[in-house]
C-alpha cells in the first residue's frame, strides 16, 4: 500500500522481508486480530471466575503481552508514522501485562502447602 514507506529494501513490496510489516492492515489483518482478541476477551471471563484454576492461561497472557509491548518499543521507534504506538498500542499492552501479575493468583498459590 501506498501509505507505508520503509526505507529498508529488503521490507518494501516483493522484498524478502516484506512480511515482517503489514502492508494490508485493513484486509485480513484487522478481522484477524479482532477475532483473536475477542476470543482472548472471553477467556479472561471465564478465568474471572476462578483464577488459581486458570492461572496458566494467566501467565501466558502476561508474558506474551509483556514481550509483545517489548517488542513493539523499537519498531515504534524505526518508522515516524508508528510513533503514535507510544500513545497507544504500547501502554494499552503494557498495561494489561502489569495488571494481571499484580492480580492474578500465583504469588498465594506458590505460598501454600500444596506445593512445598
């Protein structure tokens, strides 16, 4: 597409790495990430509702978000249309990775005599 400039060859449309951007965002993209958001969203309901018994899907939840907000630091810092991610996409994330380690139940899990 048109609005996305990369001064890096190998990413612009054709080159070899053009699949490490999305130069298709509104097409699949969206609806993709929609869906897997939403079925994240629903997940997180039902671990509302006992969250010792879900807390592997709590740990992964945190760590793939932490290293997802991570991740997005730099490449928000390669390009000047993604700076706005600073704003967004990256506290958003970051966000929801500090919430669930401060929240979820592994710290009184670990601490009774279950698993001593």
């Amino acid at each position: 597409m048109d609005w996305i400039r990369t001064s890096d060859p190998l990413q612009r449309p054709g080159g070899s790495l053009n699949w490490l951007i999305w130069d298709d965002v509104f097409g699949h993209v969206a609806p993709m990430l929609f869906v897997i958001y939403l079925t994240w969203g629903v997940y997180y309901i039902v671990t509302a509702k006992d969250p010792a018994k879900y807390l592997s899907f709590l740990n992964f939840s945190m760590w793939a978000n932490l290293f997802h907000g991570l991740l997005m630091i730099p490449m928000a810092f390669s390009e000047t249309i993604y700076h706005s991610k600073f704003l967004t996409d990256i506290p958003f994330i970051l966000i929801v990775s500090i919430t669930i380690y401060a929240w979820r139940p592994g710290k009184i899990q670990r601490s009774s005599s279950v698993y001593k």
